[in-house]
C-alpha cells in the first residue's frame, strides 16, 4: 500500500501562488534551453535512429484519465513524409529508455525499456519463371494490424526495470488480454493509396495502441497504455533563424503582438517516432513524494564491426556486441543543444544525471544570453549579470520551491513534474504555462503545447530576476544544497521588462494537437493530402 501522500505545496502555497500569476512571471522558468533537441551534438549526427528529440511528461488532460501520467519520448528527427523505401523503423540494434527519478536522488528509481525487432517477410512476385524479392516495405495497402501487405513488420518488447537501469530486477510488461510480450508497431504514413486518408491511417494507429500490465505496481494501478509510431512533429521552431545567431530584428522578438510574425514553422511538416506510455501515477510515486523527475535515453552497442558480406536479411551490415553505451539524453528540453558547450555536447549525451555537477558552470556562466545580446544589440551588454546564475541553477537543477522540487534533493538535470498538481483542459490551457497561472504547464513537466522556446528565452534573457525582484520573492538569490548566491533582481537585467517580452515569432498554441492518447497529431504523409499546420501572421 502507498505511504500516505503529502499535501502538495504547490496547493498548498497559495501566497506564491499568486505572486506566480500576478507578476505573469515567466515566461518563466526553463534553464537556458531551448526546446527541442534535434542533431544537438557531434556524435549523434551519425546515430539519426538513436537521437532524442523531445521528451514531453504530463498528467493525462484525456477525459476521465486525469489519474495517469503521459511519458512521450521522440526520436528520430526531421523526417519527411516521402523518405522511402525505407522509412524510418526504429534500431534493433538500439535500447531506448524512459527514466524515473521518484524520490529526488538523481538516479532512476524505474526504467522503461524499448527494444524493438524489425522482422523482414521477404515478400516476392512472380517474374516469369522467377521468384524475386520485392524492394519495398510493403505491395499493397495496409489497413490491419500485422497486414500481409507489409514486407517489413515491427514489434518491440516494453521492460519495467526497477532500482537501476541495469539491474537484474526486471520483467516483461504483458498485453492485458492475452498476456502476449510482443507489441506491434504500424507503419510509417507512406501515403495515401497505401494507408487511406488522415482519418484512416489515425485508425490504424489507434489499432496499436496496447493495454498493458505494468509490473511491480499495485491492482488498480499496474494498468497502462502504450504506443510507438510515427506522429506529426509538435514541436515548433524557426530553426533556420535560431542557429542564423537569431536572425530577426530585435524590435520584432522583444514584442509579443509579434509572436506569430516568422512566415513558417520550419519543421512543421516533418514528422518523429514517439515512443508514448499512459501509466497511473500513483504506480510512478510508491512513496510519500509527489515529484517526479524524468528524461529519456538511447543506447548501443559498445562494439560494432562492419560486415564486408553482409547476410541476407534486414540490416545485417553490422555485427554488434558488448555493453549497452549511452549516445543520447534529453531531459528538460534543448540542454544539449544551447547550453551545453560544444566540447562537451557528447559527454553530455553520455552521463546520467547524479554527475551533472560537471556541466554547472553552463549553467551558472551561460554563453547563450551574452550571443543573442551581441548579435541583436552589437554588444554584451543587454545580457543579465547576476553571477553564478542562480535564477538557472534553482530552475534547471533544483526545480521551483513550491511547485516542482522534491523533498529531498540532489541537484540534477531532468524534468519534474508534481504529479498532485491537477491538470488543466485542453481548451483552457495556456501555451506559456505558469508565466499565466496554468499550474499544469511547463516547467512542471512539459505538455505538447507548452513554448518552452518562448519561456526559455525569457528565463535566460533574466526574466527570473525581474519577477524575483528586490525582495527575493521566489527564494532565487541562493541555491539549495549549496554556497552559491547572487542577487538575482532587475538591477542584474538590463533588458529590465522587455525581458519578459522576448519570444521566437513562431507560436507553438497555433500546432495541431489531439486531446487524447498519444496526443501528437497524425503524421504528414508521403503523398496525398498534408497533414494540418500552423498558419503565420505578418507583423
């Protein structure tokens, strides 16, 4: 039985609570990242099928779910609708991972684990006289799970580990009816005349989204949901302009009537593989601490030998061994990608959260508020010039005091999540979270509306120190667990208000989303009718 739980002080702190709205604070609150974390580091250029995109963890706001937690690991990215013959399967030779720190220690209390198999049905046609393989994924249409039709079939396995990413304390999540290990996965959107239109295709996705039972939980709440396959990409960006050393005028980021001026939502036709599980979040917190810390990563082989005659058969060029070595981790959103510097981008992608005390110093000493002052005003000095930057460090490594920290901390990156906090309705959810009162919002975890690009780009731009103000109303000047201070107040932004202000031009609230499991829209597909997508405004 659950030990009792403890009123959440985010309820509970009604004070801060509407010092929190009142001051519209934030855009508030990320650390310096920007969002999504696509191509983020050196090394994971090469491993395209093992790079983290984004990772999204919320209460459920589906219709009589509100008990379940919403874990959506992306990887993946930047694919395109048309990228045949082969599409995008997931890595056989590759372990995915959901990770979830329940008690604050920075280490993984459960651990999700997806290993996938990509089984080839060497469909052939009669030529002639000859039987010849086909060279495609599949030779007709495809509307069932398991279809003939499909030359390439996915399943995966989902593994519930507990105490330790590799401990042998682990086993097999099962189908609810039936009791079979083996998860199917669907095709990716091909296109219309293989798959139907929109509505067809999300069918056949919906077709495998499986019940399972968790291991190791509670009756009651050991029953949860999972899904694999291709959705439309949700997260939103002008990614050209951001890496152009933010090229847009100044006079249109720093004003929000302009939030929507950029003419296009770069990746909005671009799609990802997410890997989604719906789990009771009382199965995720067995204990008296309602915070949650999550992230996910990928891992491969430690050797991997190229095959000078490779077997027939489905990605036989490689042959792979040894221990499982991390090549990607993504946690609170786009770390790698502008915080992170770029000698160390692939250590990054290689620790675990219990040895961040490495990374502080991007932290505390980021290079991103002092680029985008250079590039936009000529000099370093719109940059804020609290040193160390505790305003970061509290939100990046600690969570907020009274929202999302747990009891007792190790300093850590991850995304938390109060898993008390009630979550808001998708109609009256607000894109900038708790900057307007939307408790449910980033940065207490992170739903697909939410802009953390916008909120991120205030918080480093000192956003944190102006709703601190003198007084040190939100506890900012001072680290927990350490000796590190600052005066975070308005006299260390020289942006002051306009800080609050500072967005991308592309408006996140404007991307197509579902209101129910697995949330990221259906997928653009090869050929036919374009999947929906935001609209610009010019300013």
């Amino acid at each position: 039985m659950k030990a009792q739980r403890k009123t959440s002080t985010f309820n509970k702190n009604t004070k801060f609570k509407k010092h929190f709205i009142a001051t519209g604070l934030l855009a508030l609150v990320s650390a310096a990242a920007m969002a999504s974390s696509h191509r983020e580091a050196p090394s994971i250029t090469t491993t395209p099928k093992a790079d983290g995109t984004d990772f999204y963890m919320f209460r459920s706001y589906e219709t009589n779910r509100s008990n379940f937690i919403t874990l959506i690991a992306n990887y993946q990215p930047l694919q395109d609708g048309y990228g045949g013959p082969n599409y995008f399967s997931m890595d056989p030779n590759a372990l995915y991972e959901i990770h979830i720190d329940n008690d604050g220690d920075a280490q993984e209390e459960i651990t999700f684990q997806f290993n996938f198999r990509n089984n080839l049905r060497d469909l052939s046609q009669m030529i002639g006289t000859e039987s010849v393989s086909i060279p495609l994924i599949q030779q007709g249409p495809v509307n069932t799970v398991g279809s003939s039709n499909l030359n390439l079939n996915e399943t995966y396995t989902l593994t519930v580990v507990r105490d330790g990413r590799r401990n042998n304390n682990r086993t097999l999540a099962a189908k609810t009816s039936g009791g079979s290990t083996t998860l199917e996965k669907p095709v990716d959107y091909i296109g219309e005349k293989t798959l139907g239109n929109a509505a067809a295709y999300q069918a056949y996705a919906d077709a495998h989204i499986h019940n399972v039972t968790i291991p190791g939980c509670a009756s009651g709440t050991n029953q949860a949901r999972v899904f694999v396959g291709q959705r439309q990409e949700g997260f939103a960006v002008n990614l050209g302009t951001i890496f152009d050393l933010v090229n847009a005028p100044f006079e249109v980021i720093s004003n929000r009537s302009f939030e929507n001026a950029a003419a296009v939502n770069s990746i909005q036709d671009k799609n990802v593989t997410s890997i989604a599980l719906e789990i009771h979040k009382d199965c995720l917190t067995p204990s008296s601490e309602d915070v949650i810390g999550g992230w996910t990563t990928a891992s491969v082989r430690q050797v991997q030998i190229g095959d000078g005659v490779p077997a027939q058969g489905h990605q036989t060029a490689e042959k792979v061994g040894g221990a499982w070595v991390q090549v990607s981790r993504l946690g609170m959103p786009l770390v790698n990608e502008v915080v992170i510097g770029l000698k160390d981008k692939d250590r990054f992608n290689a620790s675990k959260p219990n040895g961040d005390g490495q990374f502080l110093t991007y932290v505390s000493n980021p290079t991103l508020p002092q680029l985008i002052s250079l590039v936009q005003t000529g000099n370093a000095g719109a940059a804020p010039t609290n040193f160390p930057r505790t305003d970061l460090l509290n939100v990046f490594l600690a969570g907020i005091e009274g929202v999302n920290r747990p009891a007792n901390l190790v300093l850590s990156e991850m995304l938390r999540l109060n898993t008390e906090t009630a979550p808001t309705p998708i109609a009256s959810q607000n894109k900038l979270g708790l900057a307007f009162g939307d408790s449910a919002g980033f940065p207490n975890g992170r739903r697909p509306i939410d802009d953390v690009v916008d909120i991120s780009l205030v918080a480093v731009m000192g956003g944190l120190c102006v709703a601190n103000g003198s007084g040190n109303a939100l506890g900012l000047n001072t680290v927990p667990g350490t000796n590190l201070s600052s005066n975070c107040s308005s006299t260390s932004v020289p942006l002051g208000n306009t800080s609050l202000s500072i967005h991308d031009a592309v408006d996140q609230a404007r991307v197509p989303f579902m209101n129910r499991f697995p949330f990221l829209s259906t997928p653009t597909p090869g050929s036919g009718t374009p999947a929906p997508t935001q609209t610009a405004s010019a300013p």
